[in-house]
C-alpha cells in the first residue's frame, strides 16, 4: 500500500463520522424547517431554532430576528415557538385550530417531502437488485410443507404484484398484520403456479425475523471466493494463504458464493474459524483467528480482496424511471415505507414483534456510518429516505413531547373548550420522558448488542 493510499485510508473514518453527523442533523433541520416556515405562513416569527441539545455552541440571528442555534450534542432539536414573551404567547392562542395543526404538522411534512425528493432521485438515477427467486429451501420449514421450491420466481403476494424481495417482504408483513394466510403466485418451469394458505403465524419468530423466517432464502448466483489480494501483516498473510487460493469452505460448511463468506467474516470479529481452500487443485485447511476492525462497528478482518462477481449475471436486473415516472415511483415508496412503520408499530403493540428488533440513534448512526461513501450513494439515499419516513410517523404517534401528542391535546382543548395550564402540560411532560428514558435505554440496549455482534 502506498503513501497516499495508507493516508486516504486514516482519514476516511473521520470523513464518513463526519458526514454522517451532517445526514442525521440535516435529516432534523430539515424537520425543525418545516415548524418554522409553517410558523411563518400562519404569521408567527419563531423564538429560535436549535439543532441539538445541551450547552449553546453557537447562534445567528436571520431576518426575522429568528435565532438559529448549534447545542453541544447533535442528535436532535426542537422550535421554540414563542420562548418566555407574553406577547407571543397570546399571539400563539389566537390563532386558528387550523394554523395550530399547520405548524405542528410542519416538520412531518417536511421530513416526508425530503423521503419523496430523495426516492425520486433513486428511481431517475437507477440501481440493481435481483428479482424475488427462491435459493435453498430449509428442512421441515413453512415453505418446504408449503411446496415451495428452489428456483421458484415470485411474481405475486396476496394478489399484489411483485418486483423485488422488498415487495415481497411488504406483502408478508400486510398478511402478518391482519392474520390471514398468505397466498404466493410463482413462476416455476415456465408455468404459473398458485401456493395458498401459508401460514403468516410464525413469520416473526425464530433466528430469522420476518421474509425468510418462513424457511427460504433468496438465491444469489454462483460467485467463487477467489483471493485477489492480501493485506500486509493480516491474518490471512500470518497464516499463509496466497493470491489465486478459491476458499470453498468455512467451518466445514460449503461456500457457495463468496457474499456468504464475507458476511460470516464481518459477523465473527476475534473468532476462529476453519478454512478450506483449493490450491493447484488441492484441497487444504487452516485454523484462523479473525481481527476485529471499524471505528463504530467491530467486524471481522482476515484481510483478502475476493474477486467480484461477473456484471453479466442473468439474474440481476436494473430498475431506472424517467423523472416524470419517478415522481409516481417515488410517492409510492413513501407509502409503502410509511405502511411498513404503521405495520411494525401495531405488531409491537400486540406483542407480535419482538422488541429486540428495535433501533435507535446508534444503530441509525451506524447504518448511515457504513454506507457513507460514492459507491453506495444510491442505497445511503434510499437509507436515509427510510430515516426521514421514519422520524415523520414517530413524530405522529399520540404522545405528548411528540408532534402527534401536541395535535392531541390541542384538538382535545379545541373540542372541550378548555386549555391545558401549563403545570399540567409540564407534569404530562415529564412523565412522558421518563417512560421514553426507559424505551431508550432499552433500544440503545438493543443497538449495543448489534453493534457487538450478540444478537
């Protein structure tokens, strides 16, 4: 490795940090912007605007004597409407329920708005991904009892049309939510095959959550693990293996496309492993301890290059709209995102879904984190479509310190006649955060173990 390569590869983590800081803050300005100018329209000039929270880094004030502030910590921030002026505060209860709701709903607009720009962008610009085909078939599973088959192509789920693996997930997690079985339209041998009454009761339990949990997996293309290159002073230089050595096994279990072996690698940081490898058409074994290395996620090093898969394969498609159908394309990703979130939250509340699959800010910052660089440009903006669709509806759930608990409680004062005091709406305040402290640290819990590799 060079010198100029050994310095791009010591300061790109702190590149990607940084830029990930500044998807997440600006995912929450964009928010926090669309309080503000909904405040504008309705005739309210805002106190101040903050990113962030805790002690005051910085402030400037714009044109309408607005301040715009920088906190200590940058995950978050808020509008604060009126601040301590009495003024404002009466300017405030005069207006209409109507401009009330505008404002309140302003930042979720806004964070939908920047969801639907972005998978525009998506669709006109294009990317890969590989039709829904079903791989290996797990024994005694759902799909075996069901007469599902390797190689089967699904084209639809509960009659609606499908594309890609994520439509597939979508139709699953609709039937999951009503309880009825699933119905797989397939395309096996050139004919169209019809499988019913699929059980939707154990999609969600099990190692594997969700789409492949009903015992399938989605087939990937022969891809040979061939080493191409090796790291200087990595395990797999420390124990000796070479340039043009195809590893076919990994803990004596068959390697049958080289995805599968970067995954376990990535998973398994300080393990060791058992290696079998071709050289000169034979066969040889080797006991590795894998490194571990990342800056937010440990993951597993051995240190091998493998050479990439052929860009002809049969099985990889390119979906890529013109900007007119994109707008349609993009709307309909918002929807189906937002769908999935409402899906998810009901079957957390009914006990269908497991807590543990729950993910906060670290888990948030470590995606973003990864998948920071031009190679995965399309899928860091599909991700961070996700976060802002994500960040709209909690915003909507009916929680007091939530946008969708202020519309709450000011259609209940609406209604009743009667305004909240502001010793009520602290007390409210204050429990709400207490029970939000504990989901926390439960999902940071959660987050945590990710981030270690337990779970």
């Amino acid at each position: 490795m060079t010198l100029i390569e050994q310095l791009v590869q010591s300061i790109l983590p702190a590149i990607s940090v940084f830029g990930t800081l500044l998807i997440i803050n600006g995912i929450i300005i964009f928010h926090e912007l669309g309080h503000y100018y909904a405040a504008l329209v309705c005739g309210l000039t805002p106190k101040s605007v903050c990113v962030g929270f805790g002690r005051l880094v910085g402030q400037v004030a714009d044109k309408n004597k607005t301040m715009w502030q920088v906190r200590l910590w940058p995950l978050g921030g808020y509008v604060d409407l009126c601040g301590t002026s009495k003024r404002a505060i009466a300017q405030y209860h005069a207006l209409h329920y109507r401009q009330k709701a505008f404002i309140l709903l302003g930042g979720i607009s806004a964070n939908i708005l920047l969801a639907i720009i972005l998978f525009w962008a998506v669709n006109i610009i294009g990317f890969q991904y590989r039709p829904p085909i079903i791989g290996s078939i797990q024994p005694n599973s759902i799909a075996e009892q069901s007469q599902i088959k390797t190689g089967d192509k699904i084209t639809q789920v509960n009659q609606h049309q499908i594309t890609t693996w994520q439509d597939v997930a979508y139709g699953i997690l609709l039937a999951k939510a009503s309880g009825s079985p699933i119905k797989i339209s397939v395309i096996r041998d050139g004919s169209i095959v019809n499988i019913e009454d699929i059980k939707s009761s154990s999609v969600f339990t099990g190692e594997q959550a969700g789409l492949f949990s009903l015992g399938f997996e989605a087939y990937t293309p022969p891809w040979p693990a061939i080493i191409t290159a090796i790291e200087h002073g990595s395990p797999a230089d420390l124990t000796g293996l070479e340039i043009g050595d195809e590893i076919t096994q990994i803990n004596h279990t068959d390697i049958d496309s080289a995805s599968t072996l970067l995954q376990y690698i990535q998973d398994h940081p300080g393990h060791e492993i058992t290696i079998t490898y071709k050289r000169d058409q034979q066969q040889q074994k080797k006991v590795i301890t894998l490194s571990s290395k990342g800056t937010i996620l440990q993951k597993g090093f051995l240190g091998i290059r493998i050479a990439p898969p052929s860009d002809n394969q049969p099985t990889l498609k390119v979906h890529k709209t013109s900007a007119i159908s994109g707008i349609l394309h993009a709307f309909t990703d918002t929807f189906k995102y937002l769908m999935i979130q409402c899906i998810a939250f009901y079957l957390l509340t009914i006990g269908q879904l497991s807590m543990s699959t729950m993910g906060g800010p670290i888990l948030i910052f470590a995606q973003t984190y990864a998948l920071f660089s031009l190679e995965n440009i399309v899928l860091l903006m599909q991700w961070t479509a996700a976060i802002n669709i994500s960040l709209a509806f909690i915003n909507l759930i009916p929680i007091p310190i939530f946008d969708g608990g202020r519309l709450l409680i000011l259609t209940i004062e609406t209604i009743s006649g009667m305004r909240l005091s502001a010793q009520a709406q602290g007390q409210i305040d204050r429990v709400t955060v207490a029970l939000l402290v504990g989901l926390a640290a439960m999902v940071a819990y959660n987050d945590l173990l990710r981030a270690l590799g337990l779970t």
